[in-house]
C-alpha cells in the first residue's frame, strides 16, 4: 500500500566499502526490498560493473541496454534507464560490463565527480530512497556516488580483518566531504555475516562498536544460507524465503533504519 507523500525528495544512501564481499549487494537489495514493502518508493542504482545487485533482482540482459554506464558518461538521460523491479515500488538502474571502463572516459567530463548526482536530479522527487551499490573500490565511480549521496552507509562482515581498510575508506569521506560534498556523512555501520557459533564474530562486532560507537546499528545480520541462495534465484532473500533469519534481519535493519531517519529531520 503506497501512502500519499507529499514533498518527496529521495534521501541518497551510498552503500560503500572498498571490500568485496562484504555484504554490499545483498545490502542493497535486501534492505531495498524492506523498504519498498513498508511503502517506500526506492531506485536502487548498481554501480558495479559486475551488475550483481540488477542479476539478484532477476533483470535479464536484455533490459540491460541503458545502464548506469550510460547514466554516468553517455549523457543518457535518467528515466532511460531505470527498470521496475519485480517487487511493488523498486526500481534499479542495471549495471553492465561497460561500467569497468567508466574511470578513462568520466576523466574527460565536466566535473568527472559529479556526473551521477546531476543525473539523478530529475527523479529526486519520485523516490523516497535512492540506494547506490558501489563496486569494491574509491575509485571515480564511488566517488561519483559519494557526491551524490547524502550520507554513506558501511556493511562491515564480521571477520577478522573486519576495521582494516575502514580508516582509508573514512578518510575518503572526509576528503570528498571537505572538497565536493559538504552534506556528507556516515548513515550507519552495518555488521554482516555475524555467525554465532563463532566467537570471533563477537569479538569483532564489539571490537567496531568500540571504535564507532552510535554509528553502528543495532541490528546484525546474520550469515545464512538462505540469503546467499537468493541471487542465483534472481530474487530478493526478502522474496526468497522471507521467513529466514538473514530476511528477518534485513526488515529489522530498514525499521531500525527509518527511525534513525525520523530522529534525524526532527533534529
Ligand atoms: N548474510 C549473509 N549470509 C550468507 N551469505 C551472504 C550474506 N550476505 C552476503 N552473502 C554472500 O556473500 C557474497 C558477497 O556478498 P555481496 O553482497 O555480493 O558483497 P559485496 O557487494 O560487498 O561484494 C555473496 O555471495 C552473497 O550472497
Ligand atoms: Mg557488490
């Protein structure tokens, strides 16, 4: 059931670490998913040249031919490249594999870093939430999406090596806040792939909550089975198996997410 929203100005989350495989996709496009059912309307743009997030929404190939690559650097314009999602109020702008040669030809744009936020601008009052997947690396298109974004939002995995790399990536976001986007800030930490039969997993998440305090959710998500199966299937673990603890934890994140939002525009 869709509410009637007047002033709608989509608030822009950059899901980002520098990391792979920490959980950003499914991040993406789970906690997408959550919102989207509680009514929110959400694009969710893939900005990985692996397009993970567009193949786990089940968008084929061939709805693939105007792509955040096109967005980016071809001067397509937006609604070109959105597609509906299977799911009611989600959309995505697919990624394809041109995206991994975007770096040479965003340099000779003009700004290079802010060509994602000028292409989003006509949309900004469809959606309520604008989820940027970003690839594994601070490169030119994160940054496009850091300076678009309003705030970035950090799935951490629960590993050892869990803060590693965390300095560099936060102090990216200083440098980009100082020189490009003065709205920045960092929406929340997100612990991923918790696994409770490992004491390591504990260890780690209060290792980061020592370091980041308030920024870190509450909310864990759990490593589960039932959410790394949901991409092959090309559906949401929302959709998937919606009971599993990995989407239960998912639809805690997005509730645990809009308090946090409504906390923040009373302030
Ligand atoms: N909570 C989870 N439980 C189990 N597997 C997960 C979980 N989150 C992510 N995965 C799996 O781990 C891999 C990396 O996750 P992904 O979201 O693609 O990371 P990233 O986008 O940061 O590279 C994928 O195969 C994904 O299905
Ligand atoms: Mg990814």
């Amino acid at each position: 059931m869709e509410m009637p929203r007047r002033n709608r100005l989509a608030r822009k989350l950059a899901v980002v670490n520098q990391k792979g495989g920490v959980g950003k996709t499914t991040t993406a496009i789970n906690l997408g998913t959550a919102l989207a059912a509680v009514g929110r309307k959400v694009l969710l743009v893939d900005l990985d040249a692996q397009g993970n997030a567009s193949t786990g929404l089940g968008i084929d190939r061939a709805k693939r031919d105007r792509t955040s690559y096109h967005l980016l650097v071809r001067a397509s314009a937006v609604g070109a490249t959105i597609v509906p999602s299977a799911i009611p109020n989600l959309d995505i702008i697919p990624a394809s594999v041109e995206l991994s040669g975007a770096e040479l030809e965003l340099v000779e744009l003009n700004p290079p870093q802010r060509q994602l936020d000028e292409a989003l601008r006509p949309v900004m009052p469809d959606y309520d939430f604008i989820l940027i997947d970003c690839p594994p690396s601070l490169n030119l298109v994160t940054v496009n999406a850091m300076v678009a974004a309003d705030a970035v939002l950090v799935p951490l995995q629960c590993e050892f090596f869990a803060l590693e790399g965390l300095s560099q990536l936060l102090s990216t976001i200083d440098r980009v806040r100082r020189t490009l986007n003065p709205k920045l800030e960092v929406q929340g930490i997100v612990l991923t792939m918790f696994d409770r039969r490992n004491r390591l997993s504990e260890q780690v998440a209060d290792d980061v909550r020592a370091h980041l305090g308030a920024k870190v959710y509450d909310t864990i998500i759990p490593r589960n089975v039932r959410v790394s199966e949901a991409p092959s299937h090309g559906r949401p673990a929302l959709l998937y198996d919606h009971r599993c603890a990995g989407s239960q934890a998912y639809i805690q994140l997005a509730g645990e997410m809009l308090r946090r939002e409504r906390q923040r525009t009373a302030a």
